[in-house]
C-alpha cells in the first residue's frame, strides 16, 4: 500500500483579525499596555502606550483625512488675513510651539480636589465633586504646559509658580478613555487650583455643551492635537494639529463648541474658530528635511490644522515640549513654512463627511496557513451601501517583502508567497467620504511537505520533504478527520508498526 498525503504546517494560534485594532491611518495598534504608575510624556514608556493608543474614533474630526475636502471660496482672501495679522516681526511663517505636555495615569489614580472657584466652574466638568471643586486625578508629577523645553525650573518648583501663562495641564487614563485638561493650572502645597476643567471621553465623538469653553477658546481637546515624539519617529502624525492664529471672527464652526474673537461674525474673512487650514498639495516637502519634519509637513496635507485658540502675534501648532526633539524642526525654524502655502477648507458638520451613514466595512477573512509557490485565492470582503463601489485594495502590511497579488483591487485575488515566513496583509476600502475600512488577515507560510506512506511488513514507513522540523506526525482513525498527535521528530522518516485498523496520516512541520 502506498498512500500520498498531503503535508501541512504548523497551525499556531494566529491573530484574531476581527479583534484587530486599526487606526485611521490603517496602522495596527497592537494589545494597549496596562498603565500601573504615572508616566511623564517624555519617556519610551509612555512612547509605548500612545503607539497602542486609539485617541478618539477614526470618524472623529481630529482624525478626519480632509485631503481631498475643496476649499472655501474665499480661501485666498481668509489666508491673506491671516498673514496681515501676523506682525512682521514674526516673520510670517509657521512657528512651532513647545508648549503642552501631558501624564498618562492608571484607572486607579487617585481623585485629588481641584479648585475652579476663581475661574469658570459653570463651564467645568466636576467629575463628581462639589462645586466649585472638581475631583481629577492627578498625580504629583503632572508637568504644567512648557515644562522641561520652555523653564529653567524643575517640575515641582514649575508646578508652584504662577509664571502668568495660561498654565495648561493634561492627564490621560487609557485604561478609561479620558482625558482631564485643565487651563491656568497652579499648585500650592498640596492644594490645586485651576481656571477651568474639561474631561473628554475618547471612545466618543461627543462633543462639549454648545457656547462651554475648555483649555482652549474653542471648546476642544488638547491631547489629539499635539505633535508627539512617538508619532513622529514613525513618520506621519496622524491627526489634525491645534492652530493659533492671532485674531478671529466671534463665531464658532463644528467641531468648536466656543468662541472669543476680536471680530464681528460677519467679518468672514477672518477664521472662527474650528477652521480647518490644509498645508497645500502643492507644497514640496524638501527631501533633506528631517524624518520629524516630514512627519508633521504630511500631516498637514492630510489632517490639516484646526483654529483652537488666539495669539498675539504668532501663526502656530503645538508641539510636545519634549526634550528629546533637539534639532528635529531645525529647519522649519531656520528655513520656515511660510503662511500662503495653506488653504482654508470646507469642513465637514456633526452628520457628515466620515461620521454619515453608508460606511464600508472591510474583511480580510480568517488567519490562514499557506505554502511558497501555491497561489492560494484569498477570503476578503467589502459591504457597502453607496451607489459607487468603494476603491478595494490588497497590500503587504509586514512580513517578507516576497509576495504577488495577482490584483490587487479584487477582494478575492490569488496571492503567491515566494518566501517562507508570517505575513500580514491588508485590506482597505476607501470611498472618499468615510474614513478608510481596513481589516487584516495573518498567514504563516512554509514550504509544502509531500510525503509517502509505504507498508513493509508489519511495519509503515512514513518520509516526506520539504517544511522544516520538528514535525509533528499525526493520526485519524475517522473520516471526516479527527487528527491526533503521534510524535514529534527532527528528522524526516518515521517508522509505525502496523496494528489495528488501517489509519491516514499527515505531517506538519515549521
């Protein structure tokens, strides 16, 4: 008797693509690390958690890709505002502020009393306390806005001096979701006192009361504004970026939920605040610039930069006040980003752009195994309710580079592995309108085992090729299969006796 089986490889426990966490820039978030103790925004480990960190939905404004969004009609009229307000002396170009920090908390950290007496209570979230205090938690080294980069002073010395900034501070619990800013924040031995306190819920789109201020003129969160180390080091920050400009119109767009302009509302060539500006598609980014740099330049032309607050006399984002960055923006400091390279953009509303119904929904299928050189037809899907099909597309996510799809654009195209190894391949539907469904789907490749099966005597002899040990042999008395492990081997022969009923065997290796 002599039988042909089928090799198979390793079935390990893969990745559960339906548990996948994607963001908006189809990046795989990975398991988020438990936060156990505060950890300052300046270190590996808070680098960790932001890198896990989904920092509001994909269909929320800050993560909007709006590059594709027309422009205002009077687009060049409100820019060339924006630029005559901005003094001379400031040189007209984008300046980059090294201003908010922030801690990342446990779940588990204690609520302190944070007094808002002196400021707007009416306009604070309390979570829980009795006004005029709010009860937020806050660790004993919550950085103050500027600190290390922007003072001399050490963080608890920064803490108790009120320097006569607005004195921003921010905490973030991922185990929760939230986030706690305050504005004109100042310590007094154990007592902490503050202008105003806005808690934001990150798996939500919820938006502040209507006319409610926050740190911002504008209503809004700080934290998903800020270009971060973290981001950057990858090379793209993925989100919309906080913009100062030095005067706007007393009125308020979606996502702002406040106003304080220094002109009338009719005045339209003035920004509100909650314009969304766009670094032009035009711009070059030049190829000597630093990863940094680039980083923030295609963020820009992709997410833009939304009006939160005003100045002044400066035209600018906020960036971490990050002791690592040291000459990573030398050249937009030396060189600069002059004003007239942005746009002013339509802005999408509450109901509209990424957060209207008809949303695809991509599926890249399960987990599978797969052999070098054997076309295997893959499982994805894209559902969607819009009369145009959304733009489908197959790409290597990570793993050997040795791999073709025989298209792309098919959810079910063949791909060919021409390498052994653990893939992850991505599936993206994009219609233009609704953030970018992905999905992604693991195949771990080796190459194919055959083997034969030989009765000799009272014996059966099994060999194969191919794969790569230990191989793990297996037996099925039933059909369909019921495998169960015989041994584990090195090499690539076995021996049975041959007693009882006949049986199929296969082989699996790495």
């Amino acid at each position: 008797m002599k039988r042909s089986l089928a090799g198979l490889i390793l079935i390990l426990a893969l990745q559960q693509c339906l548990a996948e966490r994607i963001n908006q820039e189809g990046r795989i978030l990975g398991p988020l690390p438990v936060v156990t103790n505060a950890i300052l925004f300046n270190t590996t480990n808070a680098d960790a958690v932001l890198s896990a960190l989904q920092i509001f939905p994909v269909t929320n404004p800050w993560n909007e890709c709006i590059s594709n969004r027309p422009t205002l009609p009077n687009s060049d009229d409100m820019i060339a505002r924006i630029n005559a307000d901005v003094p001379l002396a400031s040189n007209r170009k984008l300046r980059l502020f090294q201003e908010m920090n922030f801690l990342l908390v446990p779940s588990n950290q204690p609520n302190v009393t944070i007094s808002f007496a002196n400021g707007y209570p009416d306009e604070s979230d309390l979570n829980g306390g009795v006004d005029p205090n709010g009860l937020y938690p806050i660790a004993t080294n919550l950085p103050i806005e500027g600190w290390p980069t922007g003072t001399g002073l050490t963080l608890t010395q920064h803490q108790q001096t009120d320097d006569g900034g607005d004195r921003h501070s921010i905490t973030v619990q991922p185990d929760t979701g939230k986030i706690f800013e305050t504005w004109r924040t100042l310590r007094t031995g154990a007592n902490w006192y503050a202008t105003n306190g806005a808690i934001f819920n990150m798996n939500s789109n919820t938006l502040r009361p209507d006319t409610w201020t926050s740190g911002d003129a504008a209503g809004f969160p700080m934290f998903p504004a800020l270009v971060r180390w973290d981001e950057c080091q990858r090379g793209m920050v993925e989100h919309a970026c906080r913009l100062v400009v030095v005067k706007s119109r007393n009125q308020h767009i979606y996502p702002a939920t406040h106003h304080a302009g220094s002109v009338s509302a009719s005045q339209t060539n003035y920004p509100a605040m909650g314009q969304r500006l766009r670094l032009k598609a035009s711009y070059v980014i030049p190829a000597n610039w630093t990863k940094e740099e680039k980083a923030l330049l295609l963020g820009l032309k992709k997410y833009g930069a939304m009006v939160s607050d005003n100045s002044s006399s400066f035209f600018s984002i906020s960036i971490t006040p990050d002791d690592r960055w040291g000459s990573a923006f030398n050249n937009l400091t030396s060189v600069g980003l002059a004003i007239t390279n942005f746009e002013v953009i339509q802005t999408t509303g509450p109901t509209a752009g990424p957060r209207s119904a008809g949303a695809p929904i991509a599926n890249a299928g399960s987990d599978q195994v797969a052999f070098v050189g054997v076309p295997l037809q893959l499982q994805g899907y894209v559902n969607f309710t819009n009369t145009l099909p959304p733009v489908v597309r197959w790409y290597g996510y990570s793993g050997p580079t040795n791999l073709t799809f025989a298209n792309v654009a098919l959810t079910n195209s063949a791909v060919t592995f021409n390498a052994p190894g653990t893939y992850t391949l991505m599936l993206s539907a994009s219609d233009d309108v609704h953030a970018v469904a992905y999905d992604a789907v693991v195949f771990n490749v080796t190459s194919m085992i055959t083997a034969n099966a030989v009765k000799s005597g009272t014996n059966l002899n099994l060999m194969w090729n191919g794969g790569a040990g230990p191989f793990v042999v297996q037996r099925t008395l039933t059909l369909p299969p019921s495998w169960a492990n015989v041994l584990t081997t090195g090499v690539s022969s076995v021996s049975f006796p041959m007693t009882g009923a006949a049986a199929f065997y296969r082989v699996r290796g790495n």
